[in-house]
C-alpha cells in the first residue's frame, strides 16, 4: 500500500511538471513578440514588428504606449528600449529626434512588406532590393 502511495505521488508531481511545460512554452494570446514584440516583452514592435494581422493603428497604438507626455508623439528621451533605438533612428526622416504618427506609419509599411517578401528592412526602414 506505501509503494502504492509513494508511485501515485511521483506520477501526480511528474504530471503537473509536464503539464506546466506545455502550458509555460506556449506563445503568449495574441501571437506576440512583443513591445513588445516585442519577444520584447515591453512596448514597441521588437524585431519584426507587428505580425501580419495587426493593422496600422495597432501599429502605431502599441508605439505610443512609451509616449510619456501623451502628446501623441514619441521622442528620443522616451525610448527607454535600447533595443528599438535603431529602429528609432531610422525611421526619424527629418531627424528632429522625434518620431510622428506618420513617420511610425512609414516603418509598419517597409517592415510589412518586408515581412510579406521574406527580407528584413534595411537600416532606414526600407526593405532590401
């Protein structure tokens, strides 16, 4: 009867442990990466942006999540995300150190149809030739 106790405990723990790695390796709802891409658990499109269902606005809305002042704009200052900050760079036109809704509307364009052909963007938000 013990052993039976002892055999029935092991396969309960080993149950929940395995059970608890499928659960753990799953992706996060919503398809993810992201600011987080994100994987880049904070705010931003991470590497690759947004996937192939987010639109534009969602686009933009997940980018003005580090929009501290809420001016609807996003600044140097306010990319905490050193990861991003090349991104940030090149996708800055006129170079102001500010980022419009317009100029953000440009990088989910070139990194979407970079994303469509396969090719990563080029520094500067352009898909490679």
């Amino acid at each position: 009867m013990a052993l039976s106790k002892i055999s029935m405990s092991i396969f309960t723990i080993c149950s929940t442990v395995a059970l608890m790695t499928i659960c753990m390796a799953q992706p996060p709802r919503g398809g993810g990466r992201g600011p987080g891409g994100a994987g880049a658990g904070g705010p931003g499109p991470g590497r690759g942006g947004a996937n192939a269902a987010t639109t534009v606005e969602a686009f933009i809305a997940k980018w003005l999540t580090m929009d501290e002042n809420a001016d609807g704009l996003l600044s140097k200052e306010e990319m905490k995300d050193e990861r991003l900050k090349h991104l940030f760079k090149s996708s800055d036109k006129n170079t102001d150190g500010v980022l419009t809704k317009e100029e953000m509307q440009l990088l989910f364009e070139a990194s979407s149809s970079s994303r469509s052909s396969g090719q990563r963007p080029e520094p500067g938000g352009r898909p490679p030739r």
